[in-house]
C-alpha cells in the first residue's frame, strides 16, 4: 500500500476528506519551500501537490504560470524540486507528496532517473498534466515498480471511454477538473461536480479529488460533501504572490489559508 493509499483509508476510518494545497517549488524561492510544505502540514494538509517549474504551464492561469516564472528566475530545476522532497522527508514520513507538472523536464532527464531519484527522495505520485493514459503505457510498470502512483485528470468533457481507461489505470486518486478552463478560473458550481462525480464513480473506484476554482474555506466545505479531497492551489500561490518579497510572511499567509480551509472542511 502507497503512502497516499494510506493517508485516503485513514481518513475514511475518521470520517474526513483531503486536504490537497498546491505549491509551486521554487516559489517564492527555494529555501522557503520545504519550509511552507511543512508549514501546510501544520496547518491540516494530508498530501501535498509540488508543482515543477515549467516554462511553459499550457494548463495554468496567470497565478500559477507567474509562480513558475518566479522559480525558474530562481533556477529552480527538477534535480532541486526532488532534492526539496527528500529534504522534507527528513522529518516528515506520513505526509504525501505528490509532483504536478509537464512532460517536457522529466522526458529531458529520462525516465529511468527520474523514476529512481523520485523514489529515492519520497514521492509517492505524479501528475504528468500532458501525458494522457494512452501514452503512460510503456514507462507506467517503471513507476508502480517504484511504488509510485500516476495520477490522472479527468474533467466535465471527460468521455466515458476516457473515464473507463483511467479507472482501470490511474492510482493513488484522480484529480477531477471542476471547471472547463486553465486553475485560477471562476467560482466551482458544487452542484455540476456532484453530478459529474456521480457518472466517473460508475468506473473509477480510486479516491476522487476536485480542483479549479475553490478560493476560500467555505467553497472547501462546500466540496469536501461531495467528493473525497480538495485540491486548492491559484488561491495559496496569490497569497505567495502578495508577499514575494517577504517569504516569513508568505508562509504565515498561505498556512493560514489552509488551516481555515480544514476547519471549514471538518466542521
């Protein structure tokens, strides 16, 4: 059983949903990441995505595809996002971690040392947002091997063919797209998602994650009764973006945030 397994069937024993902030690695520099990814645990997170620098974010607004600028000015690189994991680790063994990002820094590096230095520094999954499940087929034995999960997107125009595929395929949990559009976008319409969930949990058993759109505590509420984690990202790298230049503060910013999501997710 992967870590992320773990954290979704512990959760379930106690009746709770996951807490799943995002972060750009790099952002606002390098020394404050591992620091902000355990500031996040503090604050109630149960598995944390870390986005890779890319410079070229085809799937993000302007919130996340800035932070990706930040970090890259910062040379921020794929060798250094692995290293942020493994230095996290080091006094955090329960904690998810999962890699969101683009094909085009891992397919550089290779898939085979990519595949061993991620288990080597702790992660447990990966979210190739430009790699379908029709191109995984060959490399995915690679990362179950690891003990890796690749997870999947699936979103409001997923066809059912495509559902059934990443039923059968995807680990760890999907992330459910809740709006058609880039992160960052308007305002999740709970109803639309319940009702989608309800057509892909026909075929996919893995736990089912919803991002886009959730910018405050009540929203997280409001999803967390339909579905089995929240996935917040644009609203805690804006609060990044406020405090650029104060990274103590960036920190007590986005912590803040996600604890108030995790008491109105409880509650």
């Amino acid at each position: 059983m992967t870590r992320i397994s773990k954290v979704f069937d512990t959760l379930a024993s106690q009746g709770k949903k996951a807490l799943i902030p995002y972060i750009t690695a790099g952002d606002p520099d390098k020394e404050t990441t591992v620091p902000m990814m355990h500031a996040l645990v503090e604050a109630g997170a149960d598995v944390i995505e870390l986005g890779v620098p890319f410079s070229d974010p085809m799937a993000d607004g302007p919130t996340i595809q800035l932070a990706c600028e930040r970090a890259l000015a910062h040379g921020t690189s794929l060798r250094d996002v692995l290293a942020m994991v493994a230095e996290f680790r080091k006094t955090d063994q329960k904690t998810a971690v999962v890699l969101m990002g683009y094909l085009n820094p891992v397919e550089a590096m290779g898939y085979e040392t990519f595949v061993s230095l991620a288990s080597e520094s702790g992660v447990d999954g990966v979210l190739i947002v430009d790699m379908p499940p029709e191109e995984t087929a060959e490399v995915d034995s690679m990362f179950e091997a690891a003990g890796i999960d690749f997870i999947y997107l699936l979103a409001p125009t997923s066809t059912e063919e495509r559902i059934k595929t990443i039923g059968k395929v995807g680990r760890g949990y999907v992330y459910y797209v809740s709006l058609r559009g880039v992160t960052g976008s308007a305002a999740i319409d709970v109803d639309d998602v319940s009702r989608n969930l309800d057509r892909i949990r026909e075929h996919v058993v893995a736990p089912l994650c919803v991002g886009f759109g959730i910018q405050n505590a009540e929203a997280a509420a409001r999803v967390a009764a339909v579905c089995d984690g929240v996935i917040v990202g644009s609203a805690l790298v804006s609060r990044i973006a406020d405090q650029v230049n104060n990274p103590p503060q960036a920190i007590t910013d986005v912590s803040g945030l996600a604890h108030s999501m995790r008491e109105a997710m409880d509650a």
